[in-house]
C-alpha cells in the first residue's frame, strides 16, 4: 500500500474551528485533537503535538501507517464541506484550515 506521508516527507490536514466558547485544533491524518480557550493557543499547541509525533514516529522507526491514520468520519466530513465552501453546521466557527508540510530535519 502506498502511503501518503513516509518518515521522510509529507503533510498534514489541519482544522482549527470554536465550539460555544471551546476551541479544538485537530490534525486529521494524525487523529490529533488539542481544545483550548483560544484560537492561537489551540494553533500553537497542534503545532508543539504534531511536531512531538513526527520526530517521535522517526526515531522509533515506525511505520508509515502511523502518519496515515483513518481520519475519524465527522472531521473527514467537516474538511469536504470547508474544501467544498458548503456551509458549515452551527455551532461551528471555522477559524482556518488547509494542508501543512512536516518538517524533517
């Protein structure tokens, strides 16, 4: 099986949106979710989680699967409709979204 993301390069699809007065960052392929009580924050703590889960998959050597999760089908949904510029159920308020490239040093 060919996978996307190898543990020398890929991306990763990022959502960061606010739930009444909650605010989650999720990494999707990653299964990540980090919730916080503003929009920067939640950006910087995905930012610190995605960072800690790729060097972590590269030194253990792991598997590709790992950085090609099945993305959980409610934000699967959430990215097609953002992709799409449907409209988005309430009480959701998108803040950004879009594809972001790991860093490998």
């Amino acid at each position: 099986m060919k996978h996307k993301n190898t543990l020398e390069k890929g991306s990763v699809r990022t959502i960061i949106y606010q739930e009444g007065k909650s605010w989650f960052g999720v990494a999707l392929e990653f299964n990540i979710v980090e919730t916080g009580t503003s929009a920067k924050g939640v950006m910087a703590m995905l930012d610190e989680a995605i960072n800690g889960y790729v060097t972590s998959a590269r030194k253990a050597k792991l598997r590709p699967h790992v950085l090609n999760q099945i993305v959980d089908s409610e934000y699967e949904s959430l990215w097609k409709k953002l992709e799409g510029k449907k409209t988005i159920p309430s009480p959701i308020k998108v803040h950004s979204f879009g594809e972001h490239s790991l860093s490998f040093a």
